[in-house]
C-alpha cells in the first residue's frame, strides 16, 4: 500500500529509505531529522516502492524543486553488495522461485474460508523494490473500457476510460509502437506474447474452433477473445514468460462485456508452484473477473510487524459458485478441441469423473485459489459514500496531507490483471498532486459484441 504524505518528518528510518532528490528542500516542507542527525526537508514522502510507489515518486521528482522520501520495507532487487540484479527479480520465468521463500515476499495468508472447505489460502505480496511487480507474472492487461466507466459511475469523478486511457499510453513503450491505445516513449516497456510453442498455437486454435473470436490486442479496441498476451518484457530480460496467450470471454448470454479470464500454460503449476510437477501438462487458470463476494482486511494489532487479518470471504454468493462451474464448463469446452486432440493425454483436473453440477462445486471449493489481485480495500469515491476511503483526488477522506495511490483505492475491480491498472493509478494521480490538467480522449472506440443474446 501506499501513503502519500505531504511534508513530512523523518526522524528514525527504520526502513530502507531511498531518497530521490531534485534539488534541496522546499520552505514549505516540515523539517526532519536523519538518524545520523542531520536536518532533513521533503516535499513528499512516499510509503512503499511498489507498482504505485515507484511511479509517483519517478513522476513527482521529475520537478528538481521537490525532494520525496520514498520508504521501502523490503530490500533491494540487487545481489547484497553489488549491483547485480537478483535472477530471481529480473527472470520472467523464475515467479515461482519467489512464492516459495519469503526473502522478498510477505507471505500473507488468509483466514480460513467457509466456501473454500475451510482452506487457509497463500497470499503471496511483493517485499522489495518494485513490491509485487517485482515477483508478478508480468501479464500486462488494462481490463474493459467499461469497468472505467463504472468507476465514474461509482463516485469516481473524472477516472472514466476516456480519462484513463491517456495515462495508460503515458506509463507505456510497447515494441510495436503508439497508437489510439497504445503508448510509444513511456517508462514501461510492454512486448507482445510471441512463442511458436505449439502449445500455445494450439490453444489459441482450439478457442476460435470453440466458436470464440480471435482478438488482434486485447488491450486495443477488443477485449473480447482469445490472443497473444501483452507482457511486462523487454529484449534482454533473458528468459521467457510461461504466459503468452489467454482470452476474456462472457459466461453467459447478456453479459455486456468479458467476465471470465484464460491465462494457458503450456506446463504445471501445482499450488503456486510449491508442489513440484509431477509430469507433462498443460493448464488454464481461469477465473470470474467480477466476482460478488466481498471481504475485509484489517490490522491484527498496533505492531506494525504483526500481518493483517485478511477476510476475503471467497464463494460466498451463489453467483460466484454459479459463475466458477461455468468456467469449469467452457474450458472444458475449449480443451475438447481438435486442435488439442495430438496432445491431449487424460484429464488430470477436475478429471473425468467429476461431471455433475454438484461434483464441480465440490471441486472448485476444494482447489480453487487466489491469482494475486486484491483490490478495493481504500476505495475511491464521493465523500457521502460512507464506504469510500479517498476521494477522487486520492485524498483520505477526513485526514489532512495524506493520500492513498495504489490498488486498493479501485472502486470496484476491474475486468483483468491489476498491475496496469495500479500503474495507469499513479500516473494519473502524479498529475492531481502536481496540479496539472487532467488528460482526456475524446471518441475512443470500443468493440462490442454484435449481440448479448448469445455467449460467444
Ligand atoms: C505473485 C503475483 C503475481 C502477479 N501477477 C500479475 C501479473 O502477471 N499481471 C498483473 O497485472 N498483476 C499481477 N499481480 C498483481 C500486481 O502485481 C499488483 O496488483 C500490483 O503490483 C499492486 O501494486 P501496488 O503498488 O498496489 O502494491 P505493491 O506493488 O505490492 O507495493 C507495495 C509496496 O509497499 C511496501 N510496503 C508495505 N508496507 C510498508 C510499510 N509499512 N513501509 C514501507 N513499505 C511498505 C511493500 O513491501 C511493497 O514493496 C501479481 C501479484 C502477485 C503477488
């Protein structure tokens, strides 16, 4: 998570404290006393060098009149005592290395859950530079025009698509250049999934043979369907993602826009990776986007090192239950394929034998997990939403020089992967604290399907 605080006084860091300096402090600025003694001013201080973090404090010094303290809990992503990048960081393919140690993870988990057979699920969170992106799958996906809209609806003033957009083509170069969606010269280098395993060529075959559309960028004009992912790499980043293809459909006639997420993987994952393969796979890890059960976090105690109680209350409406078996049945669908038939051996998930509605809610409680996207804890809102935490300038309601710029202030969650959308968050909020005027599209176009009676 992280505070914003305007002017604020360090007196003892105990964290890793990163000082990123234009040049000496503002008069306004409160003063501040390093540990070595010395007279300290920031402008600003940021808590916690995440997705968010790093954005606002790059963006916040890009004036060389502030001065910001960005805090940091976990260490840095480089060897001790060097400068080399830690593998385990800067390898795509090693993200199940750091869900299984802690040495740059807070390995939070959750209270037992009643819709989960009474599991205890991992939550693994970023602890270092960079904080989750750093130990991400490094999916790239903005989520639907339409969630943005909804934020707006929801008492997020001004965080429509048309106001959001700009923001992410300002965070983004991606390899094949700017256009209406995409940006071209931004800090963040985005490629697009591009393997010739034949896994995945497969996969994308057997979608469009299931009836579903191919989608030229499903961070583009279409979301809808099946296609190459966009993906957090850059040339030189040494290894290759397992991630490359994936696909948003609805679950059902009527649904306006995609409600289920396809991430393939031409190999196994077994809980996080902490269980070993036992043999030659393929998977999905398929999920409803716009889940209804709603949970709550909070702090265990007034020690800061104590985790917080974490309540997400997964599978708690019938809806959600209703809509995990339909993703069960569709990627059923899809596998069924001819273009998997060469590959397909027997199902080793849910397996054969699970077949009736009752059997694949027995299952989907019984191994259903979390995919990393928490949101929502600090929403975004109007001040006379009593559930809203910041108001749409990111300010905490009721408390005075403090912010809160990160994923937890999404008023609702949006339609895929958060990573983007955290990011796109902290541009746009780097323009509100700096005064500036906020960017603005006009007309983008958006596909729709050509008709909500049928699912695909
Ligand atoms: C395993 C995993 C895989 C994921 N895969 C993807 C993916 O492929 N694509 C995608 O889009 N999203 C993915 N996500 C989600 C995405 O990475 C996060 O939603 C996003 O990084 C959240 O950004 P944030 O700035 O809100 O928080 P974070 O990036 O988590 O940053 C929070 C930072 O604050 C620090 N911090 C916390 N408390 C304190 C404190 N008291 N003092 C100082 N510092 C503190 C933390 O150590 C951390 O560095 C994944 C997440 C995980 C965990």
């Amino acid at each position: 998570m992280r505070w914003v605080l305007r002017s604020w006084r360090l007196v003892r860091p105990g964290l890793d404290a990163a000082l990123v300096r234009g040049t000496l402090g503002r008069p306004q600025g409160s003063r501040a006393v390093g540990s070595a003694g010395a007279s300290t001013e920031f402008s600003y201080v940021v808590v916690g060098a995440g997705s968010a973090g790093c954005v606002l404090a790059a963006r916040l010094t890009e004036d060389p009149a502030e001065r910001v303290l960005l805090l940091e809990a976990g260490p840095r992503d480089v060897w001790a005592g060097s400068k080399r990048l830690s593998w385990k960081i800067h390898m795509p393919a090693a993200l199940v290395a750091n869900l299984c140690d802690d040495r740059y993870n807070w390995c939070y988990h959750t209270e037992p859950q009643p819709g989960l057979d009474g599991r205890v699920l991992y939550w693994p969170r970023g602890r270092v530079w960079g904080g989750s992106s750093s130990l991400n799958a490094m999916v790239y996906v903005r989520g639907h025009a339409d969630d943005y809209d909804r934020w707006q609806r929801q008492g997020a003033q001004g965080w429509d698509y048309a106001h959001c957009l700009p923001y992410f083509r300002k965070a983004q170069a991606h390899e094949l250049g700017a256009d209406t969606y995409r940006g071209g010269d931004g800090p963040l280098r985005v490629s697009r999934g591009k393997t010739n395993h034949p896994l995945h060529l497969a996969f994308l075959e057997a979608a469009q043979q299931a009836g579903y559309p191919f989608t030229e960028d499903m961070n583009g004009f279409q979301q809808e369907g099946f296609g190459w992912m966009d993906m957090t790499i850059h040339e030189g980043d040494g290894a290759t993602a397992h991630l490359e293809t994936g696909g948003f459909i609805r679950s059902q006639p009527g649904v306006p826009h995609p409600d289920i997420q396809f991430h393939f993987l031409p190999s196994q994952v077994i809980d996080h990776g902490r269980v070993p393969t036992q043999q030659e796979a393929y998977q999905v890890h398929v999920g409803t986007m716009r889940g209804t059960s709603v949970g709550w976090l909070r702090l265990k105690s007034a020690n800061p090192q104590d985790h917080p109680v974490i309540q997400p209350n997964y599978l708690s409406t019938e809806a959600d239950i209703k809509d995990l078996r339909l993703c069960v049945k569709l990627t059923r669908e899809i596998f069924a394929q001819d273009a998997l038939a060469r590959f397909r051996g027997e199902e080793l998930q849910p397996g054969s034998h699970v077949q009736s509605d009752g059997e694949i809610d027995a299952f989907v409680r019984a191994k259903a997990d979390s995919a990393y996207h928490p949101s929502c804890t600090c929403k975004m809102g109007q001040p006379s939403d009593p559930t809203a935490v910041v108001d749409p300038q990111t300010r905490v309601l009721g408390v005075d020089n403090l912010r809160v710029v990160d994923a937890s202030i999404m008023p609702s969650v949006v339609s895929g992967n958060l990573n983007a959308p955290t990011i796109m968050i902290a541009e746009k909020a780097a323009d509100i604290i700096k005064g500036r005027p906020a960017l603005w599209d006009k007309d983008v176009p958006v596909y729709r399907p050509k008709t909500l009676a049928t699912q695909r």
